[in-house]
C-alpha cells in the first residue's frame, strides 16, 4: 500500500502542477476545483480503471465521466500522465486550435461526452453502464466524477434512481464534497453523512471517505468494484485548492486562474517539481467482436383506405428497424402506449429501457448509448422534450448519434390541452447545429423517415402527430432527408401551400375546396424541415408568383414557416405564415385547428385574401 | 371523529361520482387518477384547508397546487363541492368554451397555477411557500398533491433539497401511491417506505399512510400543520380506480374516460347517488394590507467612457428596480457573481432567494412568487435556462408575470467553450407565447430594460453578455418595448446592418471601416427582439434597397435573423443573415467572432457581396 500510495499522492501533484499551470497560461479556467479531485483522479486513471492507451474507443474500456466538467485541466492532465498526450499540450489548454478546451468536448479524443452543464453526468455514465451490462455483457466499469454543488441538480436523482433500478454494480459515482460551489459554500457544506444518506436512500451503496487520503480512496474503490446489484456512490470530503495553501478552501476563487508572477510562482513552490513517473495501465479484457448483419427494413404495408396517426407509422417503423439493425436501441418515459415505443419492446424487449417519467435522464442515458457505439431512439411526448432541452444542446455538442421522436405535437392532439402540446419543439431542434428535423405527413413516410433517421449520422428529431390520417403515399415512396413532396400541382397554381403532419392534410382538403371554386393552388408536404429543400421551394415560388404560404400546428417561431423564410430569404419571395397564435385550449381536435386558424378553411382564407 | 369521517367520506363519494360523469361526458380524461386521490383532496379541501370561497386571489388562502395535473377533474369537483362552482358545469370538462380544460390552467380562477407536465409542482409551491413564510409573513400554507410516478422527476428533487434548505414548514406535500404510471407498474409499487426514505434523507418530516382512510388522513395532516421547521411529506398508499371494482389497481385504465352506458352505468351504481351535503370552509386571516409605494428607478450613471458589460448593467439596474419597487424579487442559481444578481441580493437581502445549481426548481419556484403578486427576476446563464425550458413552457400557460434573465449568450463568452455558451436562448424565447425578448447592448439600455421588464405585465426575456462594451446611449435615452434605435444612418445608406448585443458593436466597428471606404451602412440596434418594430425595419429597408442584414451572437436559426426575416416576410425585403455556424469551441472572444462569422470584418465583407 506504502509504495503505490507514494506513487499515486506524486502522480496526484503531477495533476497539480499542470492544472495550475495550464489554467494560469490561459489565463482562466477553474484551477481549484482540479486541486481538491486531484487524489481521486489519480487514483481512478493510474490505479482503479483498465483502459487501452492506444484505444480511446476501445469496447471494454472502463469509461470515464467528467460530470463536474470545468475540472476540465486535471482530465487532461490525467491523460497526459497516463503517457497519452505530451504533456506540453497541457499549456494549449482554451486555445482556439487547441484540442484542450475549457469544457471537455469530443475534439479531444478521450472525452467520452461533453460536459461542462452540470448534473447530466450520471445519466450520460448510466446509458454507458446499461450498454455495458445489458447490451455489449462487457465487464467495463463507469466511473462518474461529480461536484458536490451539482448534486442540487435533479437529473442527478433521475440518474440514481433509474441506477438502482436497473442493478447498475458497473456504474460508480464519486462526488467530490469540496462544501464550495460558484458563489457561495454549497448548502449541505462538509456534510458528507447527508450526501450518504440520499444515495443509500435511492439504493446505491455509500462509502464517505476522506478525498484526500489514499489509505480510504483505494479501499472505497475496491468496495464499489465488489458491489453485484447496485450502484456506488463514494462521497468524498476535498478541499477546493487543496495543495496549495492560500487557496484550501478559500472564497472567491472559483473560476479563476492564478495570475503568473508571484502567485504561482508561489503555489508551484508549494507543491515541489513535477516527476516524471511512468505509469502502467490495466488494458481491459479483449474483443470479442461479433458483428450482426444489418438487413433492410420490410417496408410499409397498409390498406390504402386505413387511418394511421405518424405516432403509429413511428412505432411500426421502429419495431422494423429493431429487426433490420441490431445496434437500434429505444428509451421511453413511460409514454410507450402513446408514442407506440411499445411495439419496439415487444419485439425486441432487450434493447428497449423504461425511463420512467424522467426525461433529463431518459436523454442523458440515450446519448450515453450512442456514445458507446448504439443507435437510440429516444421517444415521449414532443411538449416534454423541452424537459431535457439542456441535454439535447449538449448532445450537440457531444456529437451523439442520437435520434429524438416526439410525438402529441400540436393543437391537434386536442382536449387534454396545452401542458401536453408540443408547440415549441420544432423551434428547439431547429436551433440545435447539424440536427436534422423530419416531419411526416403519413404512416408511409413516417415509416420510411425512421429508417432515414438510423442511416444517418447525428442528432435527428422526428415529430409524429395523435391523430390519424390517411394514407398519402405508396409503400415504395422515398423521402430522401432534405427533400420534399409536391403533392399537389398544376400549370393554373396561383399560390403555393407548404406544410406537414395535419396541417398538409388541412391543406389537402383546402386545394379540394379552392379547386372547386376554380383556385388552383400547389402543395407541398415538407417532411425535412433542416435541412430544408430550397431549390424545390424556390422553383414552385417561381412558379407561383413568388408567394407561398406556410401552415403548421407550431408556435409562429422557429418552426416550419421559419425554416421556409429561411430559405428563400434573400430572394423576393413572399412568405404568409399560419400558426397557432396565443396559449392554446382544450378542445375538440378539429374545433382548435379552426380557433388556432390553422384548419383548411384558414387555408382557403388565406389563399384567397393573398391571390386578391 | 366519526361524523367528520362520514362528512368526508360522503365528499369523497361526490368527487368521485363527478369525475367519473365529467370524464364520461367529454369522452376524455383520468377518472382512475382522480379515484385514487379523492379522500386525500376531500380532507384537504373540506377539512385542512381555510381559504374564502368568493376571493381565490385571497393573499393568506391555503394554496393547492396539482402536481399531478391530469386530476383535473377531480379538482374542479372540488370546488363544485365547496359550492364555489356550480355542479353542473362540471360536465363541460375540456369543451372548448369551458374554463375547465384538460389540464388545470388560470382560464379558471381557481388554478393557482398551470399544472399538467409532471414533477413541476413542488417547485410551484415552494415558491409560494418562500412568499408566505419570508415575504408576506403569511400564515397560510402550501399543499401539493403528487403522483407517485411523476417522483421520478429530478424537479421534484430539486424543490425537495431547497425547501428543508429553507426551513419551509409552511409547505405540506402529499404522494398519492397508486403505484400505476400511464404505460406501466411504477418503479416502487406501493412501497411505501421508499418513498419516505428519499424525503426524509432530503430533510423532510414523513408520514406513511393509508390514502383512503381519514383515520390516518386527518392525523397525518395534522401532523403536518405543527411542524415548525421542515417541510412535510404524507406517503399515502391508494389505488388508481379506487371505489370502483372493475377499475381498482386495474391494468390498462390510465387516461381513460368510461363509457357511457353500461360501464358508467355500473360504476355510478357502485359508488351510489351525490349526496347533497354542505360544507363550511375555514375562513384565512384577514389581510392585513400594507402597500409600499413605488417610486422610479434611479438613472444611470457611468462615466461616458467607462466600457461595461450588459450583464453588469443588469446588475446595477436590478438594484435599483428592487429600491423603487417592493414588489420585485430575485432568484439565482448559483451564478449571482456572474449575472451580477448578487448586487440585488447585497441591497436587498431579505427579498434574495439563492436557489443553488438547480434551474428547474429556479424557474417553478420564480412561477410561485409570481402567483403571489411578486415581481421575480430569475437569473442564470443563458445556456442554462434551456435546462428548464418546460417550466417555461409552462409559465406562459400559467400566465406568470415572470422575468427570465440569461447571462453569458454567445461564443463572445470565448474561452469556458460551447456548454456554458447561451447559442438557442433567443429561439427558446421567442417561441413562448405572449413573451417579450429583450437584448441590451450597452449597460445604460441594459438598466432601463430591466425597468420596463418590471412594469410590463407578463413573460419578459434579457439576454445578457459578459464582455464590457461601450456606453452608447445617454442616461436619460428610453427604451419602449417593441422599439429599436438607429444608431448610424445617413442618406447614402446602402443596406442597413440590424444587430444587437456584441454584435451590434461589431457592426459600428464594420459601419466606421466601411465609412472610411466611402460606404455608407444604416446601423440599427434591435434591443426588442419580440414584439419586433416592423415599421422601422420596413422604413429602413424602404430607404437602403429593401436589403438587411442581421448579425447575431446565436444560432441561426430562431433569434435575431428570424424575427427580422418574420416582420419583412409578406414584403420583397432581402434578408441576409450572419449567425453563429457549427459547433462552436473555446477560444479567445475576439478569435471566436472572427471564426463564427460575426466580427465586424465579417460584417464589412457581406456588405460588399451583398452591393456588388
């Protein structure tokens, strides 16, 4: 124990120096949160964790999680200390070329998910430990690092609760009770008993050590590794700044680097010269590959006369695709019977997960997933996205190969009312960069758009509607992502309509009416809002007078209309936008498409008072 | 004992009757949800609770909030049975002319706020029971029934760490453990303990008890009353359909009306005739009416050359607001060094609630003050607002008066890197109905900003920056929501640049270099981003080729560029948009404009494409 603790407290000084230093050429960074995790990381990169130094991908590497990720720094300087990267990289760290950034994010390459938004750590290591145990059977461990302060947030308890559920003895937290947050001392300051307390009361095995003292670090590693059903959480008592002594527990020096000069000169004289101490890594257990071919998805098969709701032409697309690729995953926040996710478990019930009715976690996990390799598909009502909307900007950032479904979207979904709307949804996923954001029209297409969904690569969202419509298009249609449909047209159109999901069926039923009147209108169903299809909407606003008109059962903002806007924004074309205007109401789904003026009569208004 | 329970029992033999007919009338809703909690809310509403029948606003009333929404029926029996509504009406449930939607919302005087997507609640109350306890030193209390399910929450969580944190004694929580989700058996059954557990471990009171026994009910609630320190939690086990055989603990009955005929025959047969059985409610204390007045705010005041940041004079003018105005509050999550809140916390400490990292909680419990009659000012980085996006979501439909502000927007934040980067912010709040969006760009408009948020009634958005900018404005200049400012214009203009925040400053830069190149450019700044001043964009544009350009520190999609591409779309004005591109990255703030495209050279060099 002697030696290796030796080992570990020098490596742990290493990790020190090059925080303080790094943070200190940058000129910002967060320099004492590294200092009171420094023992632990040591203990976790050079002692307790297996991974391939050659292999950041490695299947069965133990997966490590930054949950409080501005102790950015010491992350990489573990890294470099583990032999990894040079260690004069370190002083690149916030550079606008450097790899190093002041959150960790997947430009460097053993950063496992971004992070830097607290508290969404331990979802993003429970998707990773579920992936471990349930899927890969691999015998990787997850190990979360977290700050104490970020424990307020409640997509931690999503996490430890949903851990404890799903037996999850791969997945290890520690929270680092340094007693400071950003502002103030955090509430439950050198508490550790409460922490303890809370964890074990969410099921998960507690051990409160000293951060400090690797004569307790090791022991509770040990423990946590022994555990057969339930998360760990060891809970650490640190000293923010611990190491250097005008900055243990000090106020005021959250977020701040030390100034070159004195002070860190200073502080460098307290912890002694770096040594250079070679490491050796535990690799983890070979690869047993086994590769499952991917088929093709059977394709859509309904009677022509039969109504099916897109949430239904999802939950039959999905259920295909679980068939057709063995990497689909799918997760649910106990919204499976509505959003039809349940067809997926059926059939295939060991890659489905119950989230429960937690959707910062039912997020967090589905990135975790996608990070090691699955494909997700993470479905609830649309209005309820707005729930993980902190999780789904992050998994931008996190380059997760992740797919959203939310269904119950608009004013269409009727007398349950506006709480369970989704109105905002097309807004927020249009706003995520290099999402791609589908819109189908029919089950046919909603099918097909899932199976799009899988084959591309990064964030897709998919809006699926309650009602059901009919059918639109023949079981060999495709919908290519970033195309359109004309689906209605002639050489007489005096005005194009562009809209989908029920509000291109209102627009259908509008052309019906206007055609009877001897107005003949084009219409385009424009199931891929991002990208959108604007050599096809330029070509049909030239043909139309340059003026189109959007309908979609969607806030005004950010969504269908404003994706149209955006394409021909530097052209003289006209844009009229149909949207729900005001706080919507319970209702008959038909009656509020007729209050929220985006039903076919609207249309036909619109049509006429713009063709005047 | 006896014939209070009888009293009760008979109530809740009422409540259940109704919510069954009303949900069978409408052909919609959760009588199963209802059955399970109506013991439960006839001894809140007919027992514990004092509140005056004809005032709901009535300042020491004891509040009810509906964590778990979809009981809304059961609800507005309740007040049928206080004779506050007439039972008749009970059977409009979710017509569309009804003010008995779905989901409780303020179109019924009754709701204290918009309930319906779960785990919100808690923090609702918790607002308001910080009011009472440490505001209006009320002696009302707070009761907020729950679903078991909906504990999954992480909000849930949140509001339970800050409300023992807050010794809120005043707030009585009750769990209604039906141990049914809407797709499946909740994660705990009826394990009643568990439950208690968690809330203890977070510092509550517990109480365990039969839900459909008043034996236990009413001592449980008394219980709860003499609590002088911690807040209290009744664990209460029930069953989903209780009172009815067919739907007792049955599989399958969530969101399910029965169906008229023999099935609501049979039930309504099971649960015997409405009794018709009057009540008298506990009046509340008298009011005690005490208005502090209200006076302006001080003017700002910086030395003309003095550079600095919005979010600075957020800081000073939120000071001041709470000076002038009593009524305001503020709330921060663990930032107030960073948004400059804690200025307002240094002024006015007893109307300072530091929320810790927990931004859900943050916004329910700024939607409860704002039900009380106060004023708050919710602040946090931008970026971390999106991490309670559905409560604000919420708010609208809660009709909240409630100010959100976001600091640290855009890559000009620089080296912290994209996860603390507020890039979606003014999508996100654009689409909230009824929301004005507001973004400063120097201190003096930043401080008159958060005056006109304060006396505009409703939803208000200031998006801040970190970096210290120039004045631009003088002290005494106005700043009507709905306006902008033309701050370069000449006759030779030939486009107008449009921009706001960093940006705009970019643009006076380009407009002083492209000066000197014998181009001029009309430079408005568009501090009200929603409502928008179309008249003035349209006037620019008429006078500088129909051309705008639209620069911002955002995504491209929803913010700035949009709303102007929204008030020009029905005209042939030609819209081209700079925005921030792709994932952005730490770096320094100026490297980073650079990059992303939004620098002041970036500025110059589109005007040149776009008039060549």
């Amino acid at each position: 124990m002697e030696t290796v603790k030796n080992f570990l407290k020098q490596k742990a000084t290493n990790l020190r120096i090059h925080s303080i230093l790094a943070t200190s050429e940058a000129g910002s960074g967060h320099p004492t949160t590294c200092l009171s995790a420094a023992d632990i990381v040591s203990a976790l990169f050079f002692h307790a964790m297996r991974y391939d130094c050659s292999e950041p991908q490695h299947p069965n590497n133990d997966r490590f999680v930054l949950s409080k990720g501005h102790a950015a720094p010491l992350l990489y300087a573990a890294y470099a200390e583990a032999g990894i990267i040079p260690a004069e990289e370190l002083c690149t760290l916030r550079q606008i070329d450097s790899i190093l950034e002041g959150h960790p994010t997947p430009r460097f390459a053993w950063t496992e998910v971004a992070t830097g938004s607290l508290g969404q750590g331990l979802s993003l290591g429970l998707g990773m430990a579920l992936n471990g145990k349930y899927l890969d059977e691999s015998d990787y461990r997850v190990y979360v690092l977290l700050g104490d302060g970020e424990t307020a947030e409640g997509g931690v308890w999503e996490a430890a609760a949903l851990a404890s559920y799903y037996k999850l003895n791969n997945l290890i937290g520690i929270v680092d009770v340094n007693a400071l947050g950003q502002s103030q001392r955090t509430m439950y300051a050198f508490d550790v008993d409460t922490y303890c307390q809370r964890f074990e009361a969410f099921g998960w095995q507690t051990v409160g050590i000293d951060g400090h003292n690797f004569e307790e670090i090791l022991p509770a590693l040990a423990q946590a590794k022994a555990s057969t059903d339930k998360p760990t959480m060891i809970v650490a008592k640190t000293f923010k700044g611990k190491g250097v002594s005008f900055l243990e527990d000090a106020d005021n020096w959250h977020g701040k680097a030390l100034a070159k000069g004195e002070e860190l000169d200073q502080a460098l004289a307290e912890l002694g010269p770096l040594q250079d101490i070679p490491v050796q890594i535990e690799s983890p257990m070979p690869v047993v590959v086994e590769v499952d071919p991917e088929t093709e998805c059977e394709p859509p098969d309904y009677p022509p006369d039969e109504e099916v709701a897109t949430r239904g032409g999802y939950g039959v697309g999905l259920a295909k695709l679980g068939s057709a690729n063995p990497n689909v995953v799918a997760l649910d926040g106990d919204t499976k019977n509505s959003t039809y996710a349940e067809q997926f478990m059926e059939l295939h019930p060991n890659r489905y997960f119950e989230m429960f009715i937690a959707e910062q976690n039912l997020v967090g996990a589905g990135i975790g997933l996608a990070k090691r390799g699955k494909i997700p598909f993470v479905s609830t009502f649309a209005a309820f996205l707005s729930r993980a909307y902190d999780q789904i900007r992050m998994s931008a950032i996190s380059q997760a190969n992740i797919k959203y479904a939310g269904s119950h979207c608009g004013v269409s979904i009727g007398e349950d009312g506006p709480s369970q709307m989704g109105l905002e949804d097309i807004a927020m996923f249009r706003a995520i960069p290099e999402a791609v954001v589908l819109y189908p029209s029919d089950a046919v297409s909603a099918e097909r758009l899932v199976a799009e969904a899988a084959a591309h690569e990064g964030i897709v969202y998919l809006r699926t509607s309650r009602p059901k419509t009919v059918i639109l298009y023949d079981a060999d249609e495709r919908f290519p992502i970033g195309g359109c449909k004309v689906v209605q047209q002639s050489r007489e159109d005096k005005v194009t309509v562009v809209a989908a999901g029920v509000a291109l069926h209102e627009a259908l039923a509008a052309h019906e009416t206007l055609a009877a009147e001897g107005i003949a209108v084009r219409v385009i169903d424009l199931y891929s809002i991002k990208p959108v299809d604007t050599e096809a909407l330029m070509a049909a606003a030239a043909e139309t007078n340059n003026i189109l008109i959007t309908v979609e059962d969607h806030y005004p903002e950010g969504g269908l209309g404003d994706a149209v806007l955006d394409a021909v924004a530097t052209e003289d074309v006209r844009v009229h936008k149909l949207a729900v205007t005001g706080i919507p109401r319970s209702g008959k789904p038909e009656e509020l498409l007729e209050y929220h003026g985006i039903s076919a009569s609207a249309i036909v208004q619109k049509v006429k008072d713009v063709i005047a």
